[in-house]
C-alpha cells in the first residue's frame, strides 16, 4: 500500500478482513485536500455503483413481506411508461433494456438538481427508445436501478433514504452509513466525509470535479438516488458483507438467489472489459478467478472509485475506497494475491 501511495497517489481507505476478523485496516491521504484533513478509518465515501446491492435488498424486502414480486412488470407501478413487459427481475439484472438517463443530463442546467421523478418524467415525456427487448441481452443500465428505488418510495410509502435507513442501515448497525447527496444535502453535512477530486492537468493538482465543464453532470447528477449515492466507511460495508454472508435481512433461500448467477453479462461490456466478470446476480457481481469464487461490485463517480469483494471460500474480504478515483481493481486485486497467497 505503501507503494501504491508513493507512485500511483493512491488516497483512499482500505479494509481486509478474514472470516470478518479485521486483518488490515488504514486511511491513507486527504480528505479534503484543500483544507489537508487527512482521512481516517471513520471516513465516509460515496459508494456509487456498490449501491445497486442496497437497493435490491431494498427490493427483495418488499419481495418476501409479499408486497410485489419480482415478475411484476415495471407499468403496474409506472403505467405511463412506453417500456411495456419489463419486470423487476430484469431492472436488478440488467437485462431490461432501459436507455440510459445521463441523456437526459445533457440538456440539463448545470447549476441545478435533477431527482428520480425527473428520470421518471424524461422517460415518460421522450420515450427515448429501449436498447433491445426485455430480457433480450445484458446492458449495465443506471436508470434501472433508478425505478427501482421509485418502487420501493411508490410501495412502502416512504422516502427512499428513509426506507434504506430503517429497514436495511439500522438493523444492521452501520451507524455512519446513509443515502447521502453531498452537494444537494449541503445544509446537511455529514462527519468525516471524503469529498471526491479529479487531478486537473492544468491546474497540476487535485480539485473538486465541479469546478470543471467536463463534469458538468455531477451537480444534475447528485439528487438521483438508487443507482448510486449510499455513503459509508470501510467498517460499515464489512457489516454489510457480513449481512450478505449470515442472511441478516433477507432469507436464506432468498440470499441465495441474489448471490447466484442469474445472467450472464456481455464480455464486450465495459464492465466485463475491466473486471472479467461472467455473471450477475440481483445488484450484484458473481465470478471466479484465481483466487476463487468472488461477490463483488464496484463503482465509478467523478472523483471516487470504489471496490468491494467477498472469496466465499477463503472467507476474505477486501474493501478500497478511493476519493482521488484511483485504480482501486488493480489495488484489490494485489491484496487478494498476498491474502490467498497465490
């Protein structure tokens, strides 16, 4: 780690844990490199993709308290959609076809939030067209996870950070872990929080994404929940593993669903392309490698990358978080290597 600081910069969080015994655990750099605050193990991140795992427990919840099921097509909650035959099977797999929200994004004032009802309304008012049939192929999709995060609001009644915080955070003691948009909560700023920089070449140092047109999505960007924006520290996502692990929320026949293969993903995705995973679950990674059968996610945010995963067998897991978008795979993966001792 000590390598990776001095020659790739690393600044970011790390967690290694055997049979979800700590091992290694270090913060390493700023985080907020204007002020030098240095990180520290109760630093908080944004998680962006590893999100997508909260939300189908969010889903699968309401699934086993009998209040939808994962047939259920995406028009007997949104009827005004033009995606007929999608089901909520197919929005936690990625198999739905939905186009992409970030066109939206484009047009949108760079100043200004946008919300998952303005998803919703895009969707409805453009009916911009669907990438192929629903259940046809695979394609990473955001605005999935997007509707499903409207479902879960639509059916249990509540805001969606309120729903996570008491069905899925509470219960399970992650006590610095919330949905969290950290320039649409600014009235509301949260301890410890690793705010995410970019490197500009220009500049020759490290600035928050904002200030940049090239980002010009990120402040649209920062009120759209469900795809992204779960916060956390590297000790609540191990309780989070240990949740998956244990069946703390969901049963155990249900777990295994969610963990299991369930499609297979494009190998020319880019997801594929970087990480080689074969297979997806419900908001979930399942792969093989050298080192053994894995869970795993990651994620992608101007300003972080993150990593999390679980070797079943070995029981090791590895969690990097980074707040200066460094290369958190190549990171993970050397530490499973010293882990495992291959």
């Amino acid at each position: 780690m000590q390598t990776k600081v001095a020659t790739q910069h690393f600044n970011g969080n790390v967690l290694v844990a055997k049979s979800g015994k700590v091992v290694y655990q270090k913060a390493f750099g700023y985080r907020n490199y204007t002020t030098k605050e240095p990180l520290t193990n109760n630093s908080v991140f944004e998680l962006a993709s590893i999100s997508k795992q909260f939300t189908a427990v969010g889903i699968l919840l309401l699934v086993e308290k009998g209040k939808l099921k994962l047939s259920d097509t995406l028009r007997k909650f949104f009827p005004e959609l033009p995606y007929p035959n999608i089901t909520i099977r197919h929005l936690l797999t990625h198999t739905s076809g939905l186009p992409d929200y970030m066109d939206m994004l484009k047009t949108w004032p760079t100043n200004q939030f946008a919300s998952n009802q303005d998803v919703l309304a895009f969707l409805i008012k453009t009916k911009p067209a669907s990438f192929f049939k629903p259940g046809e192929k695979w394609k990473y999709s955001n605005a999935a996870f997007v509707l499903l995060a409207s479902i879960i609001e639509k059916i249990s009644g509540q805001p969606f950070p309120d729903y996570m915080n008491k069905n899925i955070f509470k219960p399970l003691r992650m006590q610095h872990t919330s949905i969290y948009n950290s320039r649409h909560s600014a009235g509301a700023s949260m301890a410890n929080y690793a705010y995410g920089y970019v490197y500009s070449e220009r500049r020759d140092r490290y600035i928050l994404p904002d200030s940049l047109l090239s980002y010009g999505f990120v402040i649209p960007r920062d009120g759209i929940q469900g795809d992204g924006n779960v916060n956390a520290t590297t000790a609540d996502l191990l309780k989070w593993d240990r949740a998956l692990k244990n069946n703390s929320l969901l049963s155990t026949k249900t777990q295994q669903q969610m963990l299991s293969p369930q499609v297979t993903v494009d190998p020319s995705s880019a997801m594929y392309l970087a990480t080689k995973i074969k297979s997806y679950g419900y908001g979930i990674g399942v792969g093989t490698n050298k080192y053994g059968n894995y869970l795993w996610h990651g994620g992608n945010q101007p300003g972080y990358a993150t990593n999390l995963i679980q070797y079943v067998e070995e029981d090791i897991t590895i969690i990097v978080l980074s707040n200066n978008a460094s290369n958190v795979l190549e990171i993970t993966e050397g530490l499973a290597g010293l882990m495992i001792a291959k």
